[in-house]
C-alpha cells in the first residue's frame, strides 16, 4: 500500500503546468496533492502506481530510464496536475464569508457567482478527465512487455480499478460522444 505522504508532483510543478500563479503557497495544495494521488493509484492500480513511486523516489530526474521518464512527464504529471486544479480551482480562487463567497482581486473584494465557480471547477475536470483518458490509453498500446503496461495489468493485488469509473474522476460524455456511431 502506498503512503501518500510521498509526493509525486510537487507545488511546483503543479504551477508550471497549469499556469497558476507562483504566489500560492504549496502548504496550499499538499492536501489537494495526496486527495489526486489517491484517485490517480485507482485509475492505474496499486502495482503501477507503486512502480512509479519506487521510481520517483529512486531518482525523481530520471526516473530509471527513458519509458518511465516519458509516461511520468507526458501522462502522469498533465493527468494528476489537472485533477488537482480542478479540486483547487474553488479553494485558490474564491473564499468564504458568513456573507456568500467572495474572489480578492488586488486589495478588492468581489462577490463571486455559483456559476463561475463551476465554470472555472468544470474546465480544469475535463483537462483532468481528457489526460486520465490519454495515460490509460497510452499505457494500453505499450508493448505487451513493457514494464508499465505489466504493472498495470497485474490482477494479483485484486485491483480496485474500475472499468468505467476511472479512479473516482467522473467521466462527463455528451449525448453526441455516447451515440456518434448510431
């Protein structure tokens, strides 16, 4: 079982990716951090997801060579950072008020609609849906040897991993999206 005290993306690099601001403290998204890890070893399974912390913590550069390097930088980071924006989008941007929520502009206080709030929530939910999607779909066109795509069928753990409900990030699909081919 892994200890999600170990973090696999830093604040950092949560900031590089999804371009938010350099002035938010990382104390701010460690919580959100260990919430999308839980979620991401779901989608993936306890065997990879261990892999890649064995990995991470080895050498968080070179993460024991270039296929690793290249899932955890193309598809691992992209997927967890935008799970985590979608989670913060609200806690970094608005605040509570006995009084209704509230978004800091400079040294102005503005009250916020529900509406953007679930606008600015929902954009970074699809980003994060979109690259869970690409990150299984990568992992299942590795090579039948390759250690990541052996990792993430290994069934003896009795994986939890859902075939539909991918690691409990709720895949929106419009009406257009499930019937395209009817």
């Amino acid at each position: 079982m892994s200890s999600f005290s170990k973090f696999l993306v830093t604040g950092p690099q949560v900031k590089l990716v999804s371009g938010t601001s350099q002035n938010v403290e990382d104390s701010k998204l460690r919580p959100l951090i260990q919430i999308a890890q839980q979620g991401i070893e779901t989608a993936l399974g306890r065997t990879l997801y261990a892999l890649i912390e064995a990995a991470y913590m080895a050498d968080p550069v070179a993460l024991g060579g270039a296929g690793m390097l290249l899932f955890y930088t193309e598809y691992f980071t992209p997927a967890i950072v935008w799970r985590i924006m979608a989670d913060a989008g609200i806690d970094l941007a608005v605040g509570y008020d006995r009084n209704g929520t509230f978004e800091r502009n400079g040294n102005d206080y503005n009250t916020t609609s529900d509406r953007r709030m679930s606008a600015k929530t929902g954009k970074a939910e699809a980003r994060a849906d979109n690259y869970l999607i690409r990150m299984v779909d990568y992992v299942k066109a590795l090579d039948a040897t390759d250690p990541i795509r052996v990792a993430y069928e290994d069934t003896n753990d009795c994986e939890e991993r859902p075939n539909v409900n991918r690691g409990n990030i709720l895949m929106r699909r419009s009406y257009w999206q499930e019937n395209h081919n009817q």
